[in-house]
C-alpha cells in the first residue's frame, strides 16, 4: 500500500531546473501499485517542486517571474539575521510549495501531454537534493 | 481504500472559476470510505485548484490578483516559443498549483463553513477540463 | 492505515506565525505507523500552512511578502460585498494554500534540518484554529 523511494538530483544553483517526470513514473511503475496517488516532495527549504509544461520558455519565465516578485535585491530579515544571502530562496520555495501529489492509474501518472512535475533550485548555490517519493495506493 | 472518479466540466476562458465543493463530498459518499483524505487534480497545466470563500467578490478578486501578479501583458519565453497566448496561464497556474487535498470524516469534507473547492481556468479559451478526484482512506 | 487527531492554537490576528513540527511529530509517533504521507490542513479559508525555515528573520519575511504582493490596502470585490476588511487574507491564504503533505519514515518527518512546518494566519482578528493532521500509511 505504500511504496517509498527517492530520487537525487544534483543542481547549479538559483533557476537551475530539471524534469523530473519519468524518474517519478518508473517509481510508480516498481511500486506495482495500480491505483492512487505520489507525492513528490524536496527536502530543505529552499527547493521547489510543482507541474509546468516543461518547455524552454517556461523554463525561464517560472525562475524570472520568481525573481520579479521576490527580488533577490530586497531587505530580508532572513539575510539580517543570518547573511547568507538567500532569503529570495526561502520565500520563493514557500510560496510555490516543495511539494507535488498527482494521481495514477495503472502505472501512469494521470497528467496532461504537456504537463511535467518538475523540479527547481531556489537557493544560491549548488545543491545535491534528495526528492522523496511516496507511492500510496492498492 | 482507493476510491477514483473524475469530474467534468466546460469552462469558458480565462478567469471562469467553478465550485465543485458538492461534486466532490459526492464522490467521498459513494466511495464509502469512512475516514481518510481527498485529492482534486486538473489534468492540464493552465488549470488551477485550491480552497477559497466561493462569493461573488473573491471570484474576481482571485483572477484580478493573478492578472496584476502575473500579466497577460508581459514579454514570455514561452509566448516568444511558441505563440499561444499563455504564457501568463502557464505560471498562474505553477504559482497555486493544479491540486488541493482535503481530510474527510464521516463521509463529510473538512472544510470551513466559507471554505469551499474551486477550479479556475487560467487558459485563454474555452476548455473541456477533466478533475480527477482520489479518495484514500478507510 | 488512517489515523486522525487535530491541532489547536490561537492566534493573535493577521501575520501571527506558529510553528507546529512537534506537535505534528507527536501524532505520526502516536499513530504508530512505520512509513507513509502526514496532511496538515488549516480548517478556515484565511489560514495558511507550509513550510519554512523557521527563524525571526523569516517569520517577518513571509508575513511582508504576502502583505506586499496582496495589501491590505487594495480595493477588493470581496469588501465591497462583506465589508469585513479581510479580503487580502482570504487571497493570501489562497495562494500558499490552507495544507501541506510531507513523508515520514519510522515515526521521523523527512523534513530538511532547517525546515519546519508552520501556520501563518492571514485573518484580520484572533482566531481559535483548528488544524485536522491525517497520517496515511502503514
């Protein structure tokens, strides 16, 4: 009923974003499970993880539309207090979310044809990340 | 412990938004289940998801924020690929996300007495959008 | 497999931040499963859960983000109809969102060192919150 794996991804840094939709799928596929849901989920607090179609454009419009709306440039009480420069980072991953559930029938995810789970790297520097996957289902 | 059923609905363009509150609870008494929780998912990535007061004034309020948030108007990386015309629906749709869950007891959603579930089109025509619906629980 | 309880707290109004890790913790620990998913979820559409790192700097920070991309100040539909003056809060806990899923393995949440789980209230007055905490597994 619950199938656990994960899936580790190294990243470059603030915007880097990876695909990571067959990566997730083939856990769904070893879990043997035929109905339910994953959840896909970043440890840390400074990753994002959510559905796009996962195209070039986007690629850059999701990490620029971040950075527009919580500048890195800002005063951030995070950056007062501990000055490591990332306090964009946390927010940006608090507000989208470090995690994603998406629904599955017969060892395939239940998306649209463009429509990805991706992963995003909202921290400054580069990041080894470990992404839970939790397969819950019968 | 796996209950799935999909729901229907035609919207017609940007920023048409719908209460599926009792559509869903509908499915959590058919599935029998007793206790447990439910995930709403829009197959697609220009669809949106969540929990709101469904009123007349937030059911302007929501797309009015995420047209001056995230603009039609604005130079996409996606718009500059591919043409389409949303961009802007793409990273509305990110930044909510295209799925809520919500804890059930007793056949009944755990919501608020102003708390319901609604989809929100955030693409820029008219769409047939199918709402996959996972009850989990026992 | 299922296994229920709730959260209490009180909160002082708009932009009051409660961290709530260990009391989510203690129920995976009382449910006595080994290895699944926990949903915490905010009963109420003007309260927010997620997570973050949970330090002063950053519990500033969300609080004048969300103020600065969702003012008070604005003139929303939703005042017009209700004059409760809180149609920010309901749009700002509608785009974090009222939950979050997060796995645990042998009683531990797989959270990053420096990420909890908190609740932000988004309404203008103090509330008594009822969060509904839902540990799935086996």
């Amino acid at each position: 009923m619950v199938y656990r794996d994960e899936i580790q991804i190294q990243t470059s840094g603030h915007r880097d974003m990876h695909e990571i939709t067959i990566r997730v799928e083939q856990i769904v596929e070893k879990s043997g499970l035929q109905s339910g849901i994953i959840h896909v989920f970043n440890i840390g607090s400074t990753g994002i993880v959510g559905t796009i179609e996962y195209e070039p454009g986007l690629e850059k419009d999701l990490p620029d539309m971040l950075d527009r709306l919580i500048p890195p440039s800002l005063d951030y009480g995070h950056e007062r207090q501990w000055n490591d420069g990332n306090g964009h980072s946390h927010l940006q991953s608090t507000i989208i979310g470090p995690g994603i559930t998406v629904p599955f029938e017969i060892g395939r995810l239940l998306l649209g044809t463009w429509q990805q789970i991706f992963h995003l790297e909202a921290d400054i520097k580069p990041r080894n990340r470990t992404i839970v996957v939790t397969v819950i289902g019968e």
